[in-house]
C-alpha cells in the first residue's frame, strides 16, 4: 500500500456532553468513569479510567497503575487492553472509552490517549481486522468520538510493515 492509501481523512464525532451519547456508548462511558475511582495515580495526582467493550458484550475496566519508578507505570488504555488480550484473546474489541480526573483542577475537554497507548490499539484493529470506537471525555464537557484507531494514527506501523 502507497503512503498516499495510507493517508485517511481525519474523522471525529463531537458531543457537548454525555447525555448526547447512544445508550451503548454511554454505559461503555460509565464504566470508565466507575474505573477511574480505582486509579492507583499518587505521583501525577492524574487519574485515568478506560472500559473496553468485547465483541461478546463482555467490559473491561483499566485505570492507570503508577509507580515510585516512573516509566514502570502504566497508562489506563493498555492495563485495560492487555487484560482483554490476555484473557480474551479471541474476542474482537469494538470500542475503548476514556477518561480522568485530576486532583488539581477539572478537566473540561477530552482526554486523549497517549501515543505508546494508540500504537497498542492499533495493534488490536489490525489483529482484529475491525476498527476500534475511541469514545474520549474529561471530567464535564465535550466527548470526542474516533470511530477507528486510523484516526489518531495516521501512516500506522502495523506487521504489514515488517514483511
Ligand atoms: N495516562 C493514562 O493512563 N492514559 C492516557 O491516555 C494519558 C496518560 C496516565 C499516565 C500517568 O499515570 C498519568 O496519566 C499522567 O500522565
């Protein structure tokens, strides 16, 4: 595939709030913000939460895990990823909602995933061979939503590229 195939129109779907949200992604939604009040955060004082909806109709929750040795901490996405590649490694992952909350002011605009964490999710849509909705929200205010990881990822290195 050329560069030029690869390059896709950026699309995203914006909210103003949550209400506005279909009933799936709100309760996906939901989830995330239920995880973000298990965040192990004691050094960013940033908690993040992430829910992850399996083909099955199974949710994920992750929030993110930090540590005294900062870069041995993990963001919500990935705890919340792995998990459901680990005991779930043939589900396909429809969708990953996001958010946080921070102890130093409120966050009024989406979060959006780290890149080590969109490399993973790119990862997962092309193991799955099916886009992954990224449903991203801060504390109050707009919701972003990416109906695929192409969007926060252009030009991707998937295993296409290794062969
Ligand atoms: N963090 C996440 O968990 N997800 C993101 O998308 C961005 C950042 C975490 C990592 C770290 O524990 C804290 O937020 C501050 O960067």
């Amino acid at each position: 595939m050329s560069i030029e195939q690869k390059i896709v129109q950026l699309k995203f779907e914006s909210y103003s709030n949550e209400t506005e949200l279909n009933q799936l992604d709100f309760n996906l939604l939901a989830k995330a913000k239920e995880a973000v009040q298990k965040a192990y955060a004691p050094y960013s004082n940033f908690h993040v939460g992430a829910a992850v909806l399996l083909e099955n109709g199974t949710i994920i929750q992750g929030n993110n895990q930090e540590n005294a040795a900062y870069p041995s901490g993990l963001c919500a996405e990935r705890v919340a990823m792995y998990y459901a590649g680990a005991n779930y490694p043939n589900q396909k992952i429809k969708a990953i909602a996001i958010t946080c909350h921070s102890e130093n002011e409120t966050i009024d605009k989406p979060i959006s995933p780290c890149g080590s964490c969109r490399q993973a999710m790119a990862e997962y849509e092309t193991r799955h061979q099916q886009p992954i909705k990224v449903i991203m929200s801060g504390e109050v205010g707009e919701i972003l939503i990416s109906e695929s990881i192409q969007n926060l990822l252009p030009l991707m290195f998937t295993k296409e590229d290794l062969k």
